[in-house]
C-alpha cells in the first residue's frame, strides 16, 4: 500500500526528511537509506531548506523514485515564478512522482545566498490552488492541459504559533484550497499538541507530526529559546544536560515522544539531520 492509500484508509505512516547534498554525489544519502526501505512510507525532499543552496529537490526525489523509494517533493514559492511552478510540478508528474508538499519557504536573507532575488509570485495557499487546478485539468490562466496530473496535496502546520487562531484559520483555508494531508513542525511538548488537536478536531485534518533529532544539548537549547514553534519541555532539558551518552537519551526521548503522539495523529514525520542510520532506533 503507497503512503498515499494509506493516509486515506487511515493507517498509521511514517514519513523521513531528506535533505539533498550540497553538491552532485547522492550515493551516501541513498546507501544509508537502504536500510530504511520497507520500515518508511515515503521520504520527504525538502526545497533549498533554511534558504541553504543545494540539489534541486526535483532531482534528488527523481533520484529517489528510480531506487525504490516514494518520495514527497517539497516545493516552495521561494525561488520560481508562476511559469516555473507549474512546469516543475507538471514535470515532476511525467516521472510519477505525485505526492508534494507546497509551502512558502524561507527568505534568502536568512541563508548563504542572502543576496539572491525571492520571488514569492504565490502564497503557500495560492500554490496549493494552483495544483489542485492542475489536477482538474487546467492551468493557472484557464488553459486546458493535454493531460492532467494527480498530486496528493500536503501543506505544513505549526502547531505552536504564536497567533494559534491565525493558524487555525490558515489550516481551514489550505484545507479548502486542496491540501489533503498537512506535516508539522517538530513536537517535543506532547500536552500543548494535544490542546491544538482538540481545538481543530472539526477539521478533522490529516496530521503528520514532526519529530526531529538533536545534535548536542546546546542546539537543543538554542531550538528552545529561539526558534518559533518549537518547544522543548524543561525535564527533557535536563534530562540531555545530564546524560552521559546525549546520543543514547535523545533516542529515548524521542522513541517517548511518538509512543505519546501515536493516538495524536496519522502518522510521525522524522526529521535525522543527517542521522538516518539512527532512525530504525526510534521506530522498531
């Protein structure tokens, strides 16, 4: 069963971010994948994340695909202009690859081409009509296409906005624009999850929820102070900052977090940074 059958009949998925190279060699990103087929649902390409320049996620799901491997191709409004959207999404059909996840993206400002040009020509909620207008056979002026796509359409969720009515209205219009299934940001703090859900169970949304892996106690603690939308509970600062293996307590508390948010939602989005050889640790 595809990740995208299973989302709809309500199975319980798995999904892994993938962060494409800094470069052309993608041999040791697919060799340490190897040993997640079978275990993982689809893996997740993500578009230049943080605004760092990389691979084309295109190409690397492309790449994805001929080795087995479903991909979910991210796409963001970031770096293409309405033409650009529509031909990389068209294009990406032809290799069978329909599952995307559109969303805004980050601006250059914050990346290592902090000169280049954004062109945001759509919103994330526009890109997401955009698709599902391609689906029905059109494009964006109304032109009939010769044959049409068939995306599954995901969006993203933060789920501890700062303005959480904002994000709950923006969830109902991404919903009404086409979005079928929605990722999140990365969940430490499982009782204020919980409070979200409740408060959007009318929706009835299909949520993937982000867990992510951390690199030492220090980036936990700046992830904490400084990035909006994540959260790290207090016991689980401490417990890192006094664990003599931080490797070895992050799986833990990991493998603790989606015992938790199994009953939560439809699936657990893993984001390794880098880490795959780590991520049957949290799964088994």
């Amino acid at each position: 069963m595809n990740f995208r059958k299973k989302i709809e009949n309500g199975k319980f998925t798995f999904t892994v971010e993938i962060e494409p190279p800094k470069g052309t060699d993608v041999s040791y990103i697919l060799e340490k994948l190897n040993f997640l087929k079978d275990k993982i649902d689809a893996y997740n390409v993500t578009d230049m994340q943080s605004s760092v320049m990389r691979m084309s996620s295109w190409a690397m799901a492309v790449k994805l695909k001929e080795k087995g491997f479903e991909p979910i191709l991210q796409l963001t409004c970031r770096d293409r202009n309405i033409l650009a959207l529509q031909g990389d999404l068209l294009g990406i059909s032809l290799f069978g690859i329909n599952n995307v996840l559109l969303l805004t993206g980050d601006t250059p400002s914050v990346g290592d081409h902090p000169s280049a040009k954004a062109v945001f020509d759509l919103s994330s909620v526009e890109l997401i009509k955009l698709a599902k207008k391609l689906n029905s056979g059109f494009d964006y002026s109304g032109n009939t296409l010769k044959s049409k796509p068939d995306f599954f359409i995901g969006a993203v969720l933060n789920p501890f906005s700062k303005d959480i009515n904002k994000e709950i209205a923006k969830l109902e219009e991404k919903i009404k624009a086409g979005a079928l299934f929605f990722q999140t940001q990365p969940i430490f703090n499982v009782d204020r999850f919980y409070s979200f859900i409740k408060k959007v169970s009318y929706l009835r949304p299909k949520i993937i929820t982000g867990v992510m892996f951390l690199r030492s106690y220090q980036s936990a603690c700046y992830l904490n102070d400084k990035i909006e939308g994540i959260e790290i509970p207090d016991e689980y600062i401490k417990e890192l900052k006094n664990s003599s293996n931080f490797k070895e307590e992050m799986v833990k508390i990991i493998r603790k977090i989606i015992s938790d948010l199994r009953t939560m939602s439809c699936g657990i989005h893993i984001m390794p940074l880098g880490m795959y050889e780590r991520v049957l640790e949290i799964i088994d």
